[in-house]
C-alpha cells in the first residue's frame, strides 16, 4: 500500500459542500485534544498518537515511507 | 490622506414630522444604512414594500473596511440592482502565494468554474459598494432614506415599535409594524433593548494599512506566515480598485495600538515586505480587533436583526458582509409574507435559525482559520508549521494550510422549510433541498442570459423537458394552475430545445445542457425555488398538489 499524499479525510455519513472542511474538522479535532495540556503533555500526547495510528496502518512498507517522508523536512 | 476616493457627501434634509409634530407611521424601518440595511431596504422595496431607512450619518464606510465580496452576495447584488457596478469596478483575482518564512510554500489559481455569471469573488473597498447601494437606494421613490436621522429611543408594545429619532433639528417620533436593525456590531438598538450577543474577543490586534502602488504588482492574493519582515505573525496583501492594496499585518495582542500606527513604524514594515525600490502612497492605516459571537435569536417580536448587529465574525473569509447580504436575501421574503398576512409571524422564526445555522457555520470556518493563522499554543504552533512544510510538496498538506475559508453560502439542509425528496426519487449532485441555487447560462428569447437572473423573489416551479412545444395540455395546464393562489409560484419551464410554451408559460432554453446537468435533471423533474434563491423541494414527477403542500411547508402555512 503506497502512502496516500492527497487529501483523504471525510467521516461516514456526513456529506461535504466545501473540499476543505473534511480536514478542517481533523486538525481541529486535533488541536482541541492538545488544549490546556503542558508542552511535556502535549509529546506524549502526540507519541501516543503516532503509535495508535501506526499500528492501525500496520503495513511496514507505508510505515517507512511516511518516516522518510516526515524525517525528509526536519 | 485618502486620495483615490472622494467620500459623497448625503443631503440632510429636514423630515416633515419636525414641523408638523405628527408621528410617522410606516409599516417597516431599517436602521443603518451600511451594506447590509441597505440590501435590506432594496430588498423590501423591490417587493413593493415602502421602506423607511435611517442612518445617523451621512457618507459612506470610513476607511478600510470590508474587501472581499464573494460570489452569493454578487448574486444577490444583482437582484438589488448593483452587481454589474461592483463587478466592472471590483478586481477579480485567482492566484493566491503561500509564504512561510522566505519561501513560496505553494500558490494555487481559482480558476473559476465556466458557466457561472459571477466570479468566486471579487475584491472592492466597502466604501464603493455603500455608495452604489446608497445610490441605488435614493433613485428609488419607495425608499425613504434620511441621512443624519439617529435612533436614539426603542420600544416596543404589542405589534408596535416606537421609535425616537434626534435630527440637528429636533426630535421626532416614529410608529412601525416591524424594525430591522442593522446598525452594526455596536448596535444601539441591540444594546436599548438590552438583548445580549454571546461570545468572545480574540486576544489580537491586526494592522491595516492600504497603499497605493506607483508600479504595476499582480492582482494577486498573498499571504505570509512568519515572514523575515515581520517575524512571528501572519501579513496578508490583497488587491483592491484602484490600484489600491490592502495589506493586515498581524499584530499580536501586547502591540500598542497607536504606535503602531504612526507612519514611522508603518511605513518600515511595508517597506521591508514590498523591497526598498517600490514606490507607494500610504493611503490609511487603522488597528482593529475582532469579536466572534452572535445574538442567542435574530428576531425579539417585531424587531429583526441582521448583519454584524446579530452576528460578528474574524475577518478571515470574508464572512462579514457577505453573510449580512444573505441575511437580507433570507429575511425580506418572509417579512413580506408576513406583512400581507400570507404567512404567519412563525415564519421569521425560520429566518433567526436558518441564519444562526449559517452565523454558526461562518463561525466555526472563521476561528478555525484564526487559530491556524494564530497558534495559540507551542505544539499548535508546531502543527501550524509542519503542515505548512509538508504543504511545499503534498497536496494533503496544502488542503490542511488554512489562511482563510473564502465565504460560501450555507447548505440550509435541515431547515424546517425543506420537503424531502420523495421515496424512489434519486437525485445525484449537490442541489438538494435547502442547497443555495447554481447558476447556468440560458437563452432567453434567444438572449443568452443566466438562470439565477430570471429567478428570485417569488416562488418558482422550474419544470425541466426536452421539447418545450411537446408538453401535454394537462401539463401546462397544471403549470399555469401554480400561479393562481394566494401564494404564487411562478411556473417556469427550461428545454434543451427551442421553442415555446402553452398558456403563456414563460420558458428559457438550456442549450448545452448545462442547468440540467447541474439540477441532475431528467424529462419532467420539477424544482421548487424560494424567492432567496434556495432549493425548496425537487421531484422527478410534476404533482401540482405535492407543489402546493412544499409551498405551505416553506411558509409555515402547513
């Protein structure tokens, strides 16, 4: 399974008017999770985060390149 | 310092009541004859309601101010007789650039979707649409403007609104069925009536600074996040008419409003953005702050709210005026209906929530935008600045950066106005009951014109065939029948053919099949249209009794 690059957020059952709004409603989803949480919170937050999704992927082989990806621009 | 626009000056002329020490009598006042009172009061008039409008001063939108007008509100503009004013002098853009830090994360170009009569948007300095509104208003014998009229006491018994309203000339007093305030964020007759509006002040400054350019720059839109020349906040630079930009350079909350308003911290800052060697004129330059809330309900009796008096939004979207506009559009309808005891005062009920339902969703599109473009925390911050490092080269990445949600009408798809579809019928497309109309080129006569051009203020049944010479005779009849009644529909047909109509039933031609395309129609599918230009209900069958019962249901006459 190749990593997915293109917008790829929607919820079931909900119908969309604007392309935007699908991943609107995550990454404030997102950053609402984080709120009132210390920064040290916060990376916890964020690590544990990475290992749900991740085993939820759990294909090695888009696992790696969404790493390389990541670790491409830092 | 402006010297591109000379701001028109409104005669005061002294009202009759001063002398006469009569009470006025109308059956309707608008308050505020900014943008959105003076949609309200074309609005009214054009449905052959006289409209007194009052405004306490007697020019037009000081300053910089609102910019961006989108497609709906053009639209709607044009039923209120200004569109083509706005767009001729407007600046149409499609490219916008997104900066982070020293580069060009990405740019994107909006081109618009053929087949449509106006652009996704256009930009124009409020001042201009104010004047061609105002213009339009005073050219008009049953709108009663009156500059220089102050409201300055409210009341309200039974179904009588009283109003006291100061002239430089002395005190009058006004008695009226029903009061549309739109009076502005402010709004005096929001705070007389001691109603509340609900919400919260973002810990923000921003700096607005227009300038003219000596030298040709790109119509275009950019947008700066973190930029070298001013570090840590966002700067945006759209074009205007002109030749006159507007540039908002974040502030954040600890800046000093005045200093930072003196040309010598100005006048660095848009040097530094624009390079030493352009040459530009300071125009203006004002702080604001912004509010995001609303009032709990946009109608109390016999009083109405519209625009920002009911409801305020950040500026990122453009969602201000442009949702004032629909507010308008969603209210003088209902209103008038009301006022010739067609419909009951429930129906302004549906006015208060199908508009909250859209200041929510302006709301929510605005604050996201806001908090993307002003972090307000260190791990927001880091996602804010990852997406726009993942957006140089992932197309995910570029759907996530948000610099602005640009306003779109809202999908009223819940509203208590809509019919459902009917069981078995199935529609594809987005142009479902509730959805704000799409628009499509059509010949008229053989004119080319455009669909939303023919529509709007009444009811419509648009009745979608292939030959219009081969409809049946029960068919026309039960068209024509549409339009007896107490409340009309208007029944319109609209054939990929040419030809005509029986029984005098006006017809327009879809030559290439686009409105069909876009309604998902098929031989006999019928719409049913609001007079704001909504999709009241659809069915693949015309049943001249189910038209009648959608027709009560959108009147809460059912």
């Amino acid at each position: 399974m190749a990593l997915n690059l293109n917008p790829n957020f929607s919820e079931a059952g909900k119908r969309y008017f604007n392309a935007y709004s699908p991943g609107d409603d995550f990454y404030e989803m997102l950053i609402n999770t984080h709120r009132d949480l210390s920064d040290e919170q916060s990376e916890l937050l964020n690590a544990r985060l990475i290992l749900l999704l991740a085993n939820h992927i759990g294909d090695i082989g888009t696992l790696r390149e969404a790493l390389n990806v990541a670790r491409e621009g830092v | 310092m402006l010297t591109t626009y000379n701001y028109p000056k409104f005669e005061y002329r002294t009202p009759p009541e001063i002398a006469s020490g009569k009470t006025l009598k109308v059956p309707v006042v608008v308050v505020g004859a900014g943008p959105v009172g003076l949609g309200a009061a074309l609005d009214l008039e054009q449905q052959g309601v006289p409209v007194l409008l009052l405004d306490e001063d007697d020019t037009v939108s000081i300053g910089s101010r609102g910019v961006c007008y989108a497609k709906r509100a053009l639209e709607i503009l044009d039923r209120y007789g200004v569109g083509d004013a706005v767009c001729s002098k407007g600046v149409s853009w499609n490219v916008g650039r997104t900066f982070f830090r020293e580069q060009e994360v990405y740019n994107f170009n909006l081109v618009p979707e053929p087949d449509h009569h106006r652009p996704g948007m256009v930009n124009l300095q409020q001042y201009y649409l104010e004047e061609y509104l105002a213009t339009r208003a005073a050219s008009r014998p049953d709108i009663d403007l009156r500059w220089k009229n102050k409201v300055v006491s409210v009341a309200q018994t039974g179904k009588t609104v009283t109003l006291k309203v100061e002239t430089g000339d002395g005190v009058y007093t006004v008695e009226t069925d029903w009061l549309i305030a739109a009076d502005g964020a402010r709004s005096p007759i929001r705070r007389m009536l001691g109603l509340d509006i609900e919400g919260k002040i973002f810990m923000d400054r921003f700096l607005i600074a227009d300038v003219v350019m000596k030298a040709d720059f790109p119509a275009e839109r950019w947008f700066w996040f973190d930029p070298p020349f001013h570090p840590g906040q966002s700067v945006l630079l759209h074009k205007q008419a002109d030749s006159v930009f507007r540039i908002d350079f974040q502030l954040g909350w600890d800046a000093d409003p005045e200093e930072a308003k003196k040309p010598e911290n100005v006048l660095p800052r848009i040097k530094a953005m624009l390079g030493d060697e352009r040459e530009f004129e300071l125009e203006w330059v004002s702080v604001y702050t912004f509010q995001c809330r609303r009032m709990g309900s946009f109608n109390h009796g016999r009083v109405l709210f519209v625009g920002d008096a009911a409801h305020q939004v950040s500026p990122f979207g453009a969602r201000g005026a442009n949702s004032g506009l629909q507010d308008a559009d969603n209210l003088g309808w209902k209103l008038k209906l009301v006022m010739d005891g067609k419909a009951p005062e429930k129906l302004l009920d549906s006015y208060s929530e199908e508009r909250i339902f859209a200041a929510d969703e302006n709301l929510v599109n605005s604050t996201r935008s806001t908090d993307f473009i002003t972090p307000k925390s260190k791990v927001s911050r880091t996602f804010r600045n990852a997406v726009l490092g993942l957006a140089k080269d992932h197309a995910f990445g570029r759907a996530l950066v948000n610099s602005g949600r640009l306003s779109v009408p809202a999908f009223l798809t819940t509203s208590s106005l809509n019919t459902p579809d009917c069981a078995g019928d199935t529609f594809a497309g987005r142009m479902l009951p509730g959805a704000p109309m799409d628009d499509a080129p059509v010949l008229d006569n053989g004119d080319e014109s455009w669909l939303l051009s023919k529509l709007g203020h009444q009811f419509f049944a648009l009745y979608f065939t292939d030959d219009p010479g081969a409809l049946d005779a029960a068919t026309v009849a039960a068209l024509s029948d549409l339009s007896v009644g107490g409340i009309a529909v208007q029944p319109l047909v609209i054939s990929r053919k040419p030809g005509t109509v029986g029984g005098g039933i006006r017809h327009l031609e879809d030559p290439r099949g686009i409105a069909a395309q876009r309604y998902d129609a098929q031989l006999g599918t019928v719409y049913l249209l609001r007079p704001d230009q909504h999709v009241a209900a659809r069915w693949r069958n015309l049943d001249a009794q189910k038209i009648k019962a959608a027709v009560a249901k959108a009147t809460c006459n059912a």
